[in-house]
C-alpha cells in the first residue's frame, strides 16, 4: 500500500506495524515488496508466541472458574487471620476509674471487632429482606446500652458537659473526668443522653438509674440537680433527688435524702438543664437531714459543696434538656409556692397624632433656618 513521502525519504520504521524496514524494501514508486510483507507477519507472529508463554494460566480459564478460584483463597485468607486475632475484652481499668487508651493495637482491634459485626449482619439474609421492604427495626435500648460501654463514649458526655457549662455550673471546675457509664430512663422510654431534649410531661415517674459498681461493697451517692431556675438562690441549684450511702448499683437499698420532684422549668425562662450525678464516696455518710418534700426553698444544694465536704468523687454523668410546658404547673400546685411566670418587658412607644407631627416639624424647620 502506498506510504507518506516521510517514509519514502528516511523513514525507517513502518507506520502500520512499526517494523524497521531498509530503502531495498520499498520499490521505485513507495509500495512495499513481497519481501517487506514477508518480514512484518514473521515479527508479528513471533511477538504473539512471545505474549503466550507470559501469559497467565488463570487468564485462560472461565470466568466463572476465576471467581470459584478467588473466592476460595479469600476464605482461607480470612480463616487464618480469625486464628491469629484476639477476642476483644474490655479493660478491667475501665471500672476501676481509668479510661484505656485506644490507641495503637487496641484501636485497630476495636475496628476488626466492628468489621466482623457487619460482616455478619449482611450475611444475614431475613434482615436484608426486612431492610429491603422497609420493616426492620432497629432496638435502640441495645444500641444504647453498647454505645455506652464503648471508652469513646465517657469522653464524648464530659466533652459534651464542658460544651453545655455543666462542669462550670455544677462542679465548679473546667475540665470533667468520667469513669463510670450511666443509664438513665423514664417511665414512658426516654432516655437521658447528652443534652436530649425531654417534656416535662413525659418525665412526671421518678427514672431508672443503673450502672455498673467498681465492686458491691463501695458506697454511691446518686443525684438529680439542675442550675437553672433557683427563684430563692441564684448562686445554688434545686435538688430534684439524691439518695445517699448506695452499696455497689443497689439504688433501693441506699438513704434517700430527696424525694423525686419533675422537672419544673418555669414559663419564660427557655430551656433547663437537669444532671443526674453518680458520686463514689469513700466513707458512709451520715448526719444528712431529710428534706420535706412540698418545700421547694429547702431544696437549694451545692454539688460542689457536697463533694468538698464529703471527699466524694466524681465516676458517672448525664444530663437533659427541658422546656415549659402545661404540666410544670400542676407540680407547682403541689408545692408550698405559686408557679412564677416570666416574660420580656417590651419598650413603650410613643406616637405623635397629626398636629403634634406637624408642630414638631415646624420647630426642625425653625432650628434649621435659624442655624
């Protein structure tokens, strides 16, 4: 076939095949000879059985025989390595007042702990069916109940309280140290999280209050405080419910110094904040005077002040949000004082009718002449 002038002048590399071709193969009028045609299929052929021994024996196998293949040596690859990884257990500091560190191997046996999880689960044909028509329900009492026993979790409710002043409002110090996870649950399913928004109405029965004890014969005392909303004593906080001198997570058993009283944030004063307290005391603690329960000016109480006191300290927090709603004012109706309303004093406004406009334009007129 006949080539570009290039190749007839010094070209010496063909530009179909890219074969190196001399001035003898072409003939007077640039088309290729016999020769020439003879030289290309004999180097093509050769770089074919050349490709042939390199190439892989699996590549000439069926597609369906490569899948078989490679599935088969990614079980037996995840076999041996389930034989060589540690079953993941919980550090014992984790109770006994010290966060472990995550760092290092720990962490990443955390994440091959959670990467079997969802292996499993997808290996799960009912709950893929059940995802898959919208019918699958997820408990998230479990899903609490284990984020909560995760070492993340603690740091992430202190980060949380500093964020939210609980630290500065109620212990009196900046910086929060957890030890202990709580769980903490109303009547009707609410539970108490980070700063979970909770009615009033839904939190009127005394919650649940569980943990896991560094061992049964340490003594706790619980708490349920809040900052906002002291109307006697700015400086101190209402005490909704304490019990004293709890052995191990026996909260029945312990000295109930506060009856359970229901949030009662007042009308107009946005939202509250209500922490639930587990301190570890290291002496049993007595003297401590019952508090009436229809007497709301009794109950101001310093945490901060207690712990001082009674060299208690600080293992397990959580806290809530609430806002007024109609039921505050049934709890006050059971108290020894009326329920206090509060709202924003708006600036009065003065209008002028239309002669007073009038006059007072024409004084500007007369200043401003007379300037």
């Amino acid at each position: 076939r006949p080539t570009l002038g290039l190749v007839r002048l010094n070209t010496t590399r063909c530009l179909s095949c890219s074969a190196r071709l001399s001035k003898s193969n072409f003939d007077e009028k640039g088309f290729m000879g016999d020769d020439a045609l003879a030289v290309r299929e004999a180097r093509k052929k050769k770089k074919d059985e050349a490709a042939n021994k390199k190439m892989d024996p699996e590549l000439l196998l069926s597609r369906k025989e490569r899948l078989a293949k490679k599935s088969a040596a990614v079980i037996s690859k995840e076999k041996l390595e389930n034989e060589k990884r540690p079953t993941y257990t919980y550090k014992k500091e984790l109770l006994e007042g010290y966060l472990p560190d995550t760092a290092g191997a720990e962490r990443r046996t955390l994440l091959r702990r959670d990467k079997d999880i969802f292996k499993l689960k997808r290996q799960d044909k009912t709950m893929e069916v059940a995802h898959r028509r919208h019918y699958l329900e997820i408990p998230l009492s479990v899903v609490h109940s284990n984020y909560m026993k995760e070492p993340e979790a603690l740091a992430e409710v202190a980060l949380t309280a500093i964020h939210y002043n609980i630290a500065k409002d109620v212990f009196r110090q900046e910086g929060l140290l957890l030890t202990t996870p709580l769980c903490i649950r109303y009547p009707n399913g609410d539970f108490v999280q980070r700063g979970n928004l909770v009615e009033p109405a839904k939190a009127q029965g005394q919650p649940s209050f569980s943990y896991t004890p560094a061992n049964d014969d340490t003594l706790y005392t619980a708490i349920m405080t809040t900052p906002d909303g002291n109307i006697f004593s700015y400086r101190e906080e209402v005490l909704h419910w304490m019990s004293c001198n709890i052995p191990g997570n026996k909260i029945a058993k312990g000295d109930e110094i506060c009856a359970y009283m229901p949030p009662i944030p007042c009308e107009g004063t946005g939202y509250h904040r209500y922490a639930f307290v587990l301190l570890r005391q290291e002496a049993r603690i007595e003297g401590l005077e019952v508090l009436p329960r229809r007497d709301l000016e009794k109950r101001s109480f310093s945490t901060a002040a207690f712990i001082k006191e009674h060299g208690a300290g600080i293992r397990g927090l959580a806290f809530h949000q609430a806002i007024w709603d109609e039921s505050v004012g049934d709890v006050f109706g059971e108290l020894a004082c009326g329920e206090p309303t509060y709202a924003l004093e708006q600036p009065k406004r003065f209008f002028l009718d239309p002669e007073q406009s009038q006059a007072v334009f024409k004084r500007r007129a007369y200043l401003r002449h007379k300037t």
